[in-house]
C-alpha cells in the first residue's frame, strides 16, 4: 500500500513543485512506483513532468469534482517515469464547487483508496495557501514534506503550518504527521542560511532531514525543457541532491516501519 505524502507550505517559492517532481522521478528511478498529483492551479509540476496542462482532456478538477474513476484520469507517461494526474487552471474551478459538494475535504482521499495498493508512494504538490485543495490533500496524507528557505519569515511561516497541521489532525485526519523538514535554494555562504539552519535543527531535531537542496541552476532550468532534473543533467548538485533525499526517505520509513513491528 502507498505512503501517501503532500508537500506543502503555505509560503510560495519555497520549492514546492521542484520538490515534488524531482523526489517523484528519484523515487522512480529507485524502481518504485510513484504517483504524482498536481493540485496546483498553475500546473507546473504537470509541465515539468513533460506533460501539456493544456491539452490534457482529464486533470484534477475531474477527479474531484465530477467523480471520474482514478484510473482513467492516471497519465502513465511522463518524463519522469513516475505516473501523474495533471492540474491546471481548472483547479480553481475546483475550488469553488468543491464547496457545494458533500464530504468535500475528504473527496481526494477516497478516490486514491481505489488505486493506493497500485502503488509505493504518492506525492501530492500543494497550492501555496491553506485552500480547499490542500485541506483535501492534508486529508489523503499519511504525511507532509515541508520544503523552505533558511530564512527569517520562512521560519515564521514554519510555526504557522505546523499549528495548521496539527488543528487539521484534530479534524480530518488523526494520523497526519511531519514526515520531514526539507531545507531548499540552500547557500552555505549565507550567513542568515546558516543561522536559520541551526535553529530549525535545535527545534525540531531529528524532523530536519540532513539532505539540504542547494541552490542550482541546473534545478532551475530542467521544467523549461519539461523533465526532472535527474534526466536534463544527473551530473548536477540539484539532481544527486533529490537523488540523496528519496534515499534519506527510503531509510527514514524502513527504520519506521522497523519499530513499528518490534512496537
């Protein structure tokens, strides 16, 4: 059965959607089967995957909205080799009528509970606001991979995330948890980087994950030219970075499930 992961943060430019479709494609690339949603209405992640978000007749917005099975809105083939269900624009769309349907916050997760055996893991790439859209994906999560700049406001936006996930928890989904902390557009030089770095790892610990993604433009470039990182250039820091992270995953969740059989 899939672990289910979003990846969120209600600040924008943090690395989202390079996150999402670079730990996606590395995870894939680890031989495991791997869903990636976009939630977003800009659809970017859908266009670094190789895919048109324009002229893909089925995205989210069918999925959600007009109950669409999952396996016939599923592109199963992407630059990333990993399978997607596109975003778009009508994401937005989404937005509004999710608000006049029943069971909204949950409508993600019982569409993925027909294909999550079909899988090991799925990444959802959230919008940057505490929307309709993330509630539902924060509902579906087993998880949430928090990517952010080692800087001051994106170390105060952290503290507000974390109370909404955890307010989330009370309501939607009790099993909801951190799965990591993932520090992003990372420059050693940066003394303020630096700083806002030990902090995060005096408060939160062992919840930092020890890949840090650098700043780089190779990340930068890879989604003009619709592929992951990995496949634009394997030889740059960006693409061995998230190569290093779904490693760092793989370990973290087998010394997890570990425990959890000794428990």
């Amino acid at each position: 059965m899939a672990k289910i992961i979003a990846i969120a943060n209600q600040k924008g430019g943090v690395g989202k959607t390079t996150t999402s479709v670079n730990v996606a494609a590395s995870m894939a690339a680890t031989k495991r089967k791997v869903l990636l949603i976009d939630l977003d209405p800009q659809g970017n992640a859908t266009t670094a995957s190789g895919v048109s978000k324009h002229d893909t007749e089925l995205t989210c917005y069918d999925l959600l909205v007009e109950d669409t099975p999952t396996k016939d809105v599923i592109i199963t083939e992407t630059s990333g080799k990993y399978h997607l269900i596109a975003g778009n624009s009508d994401n937005t769309a989404a937005e509004v009528k999710l608000m006049e349907l029943f069971a909204r916050e949950v409508r993600l997760r019982n569409a993925l509970e027909t294909v999550r055996d079909e899988y090991d893991y799925i990444f959802i790439d959230c919008p940057p606001s505490l929307s309709q859209l993330t509630v539902n994906a924060l509902a579906a999560a087993d998880s949430v991979i928090v990517p952010m700049q080692c800087e001051y406001y994106a170390l105060e936006g952290l503290t507000e995330l974390m109370g909404t996930i955890e307010k989330l928890a009370s309501v939607v989904n009790k099993d909801l948890c951190i799965e990591g902390i993932l520090r992003t557009m990372y420059d050693p030089r940066n003394r303020l980087a630096n700083d806002v770095s030990e902090q995060l790892k005096r408060h939160f610990g062992q919840q930092v994950y020890r890949t840090v993604i650098p700043r780089n433009v190779r990340l930068a470039e890879a989604p003009s030219y619709g592929t992951p990182a990995m496949y634009y250039d394997k030889s740059s820091t960006g693409a061995k970075a998230y190569l290093a992270l779904a490693g760092e995953i793989l370990r973290r969740n087998k010394n997890n499930q570990k425990i959890s059989q000794t428990a």
